[in-house]
C-alpha cells in the first residue's frame, strides 16, 4: 500500500477532517492503487460503471431475440418437462449437425 494511502487511513481511524461538519463516506472497495505504488494514475474508478463487452451484449441481445422467435414458434420456452434427457441430447445432435455443414459450406466457399 502505498504512503499516501496508509496516510490517509491512518487519518480517518484518528477522526481527521479539514471539515469538521461534513460527513463523507466512502466505499473502500472503490480506493484502487495503481501497480507503480501511486506513481501514476491510469484511471479513476470513481464513478465508473461496470464496462461492458459489446460482443457479450450483441449476443445476449441475440439469445432474448431467438428465445422469442422459439416461444412465439412452438408456444413454450426452454423450461418444458414433455422431453426426456435423449430427447434433448437427439436436439442438441442435431443443431450440432447443422452447425457442421454449415462450416463446410462456408469452408467451400473461402476456396
């Protein structure tokens, strides 16, 4: 940890302020150091939402647009009880054999 950082929790455990009316908490899972013990600062991380993947966020977008597409098709949702295990492994057989010919079509077509 760096000396700034110490110095500073050493601070609050004494009840130092330069405001002595103020009251300010703060979430100690949001003091980050950088690598370099405080030498530079790459980021705040105040504030800051979580970042976001934009592939992860097309495809989770794309997996709520083919859930609709299954439910509004076949009136049910992944969460039916009328399939026994072999009946979903026979599915699950069969999108993985479609998946196969369509990478040789495409293998195909790079030639």
């Amino acid at each position: 940890m760096s000396d700034s950082i110490k110095k500073w929790h050493e601070m609050q455990e004494a009840g130092y302020t330069k405001y002595p009316d103020i009251k300010v908490t703060i979430d100690p899972s949001m003091i980050h150091e950088s690598s370099d013990e405080g030498k530079t600062v790459r980021s705040r991380p105040f504030r800051e939402g979580p970042k976001k993947d934009r592939f992860v966020q097309q495809i989770k977008e794309k997996f709520e647009q083919r859930s609709q597409t299954g439910i509004n098709k076949y009136n049910t949702t992944l969460e039916r009880d009328d399939l026994s295990i072999v009946d979903w492994l026979n599915h699950a057989q069969e999108e993985a054999m479609d998946l196969a010919l369509y990478l040789e079509v495409l293998k195909d077509k790079l030639k």
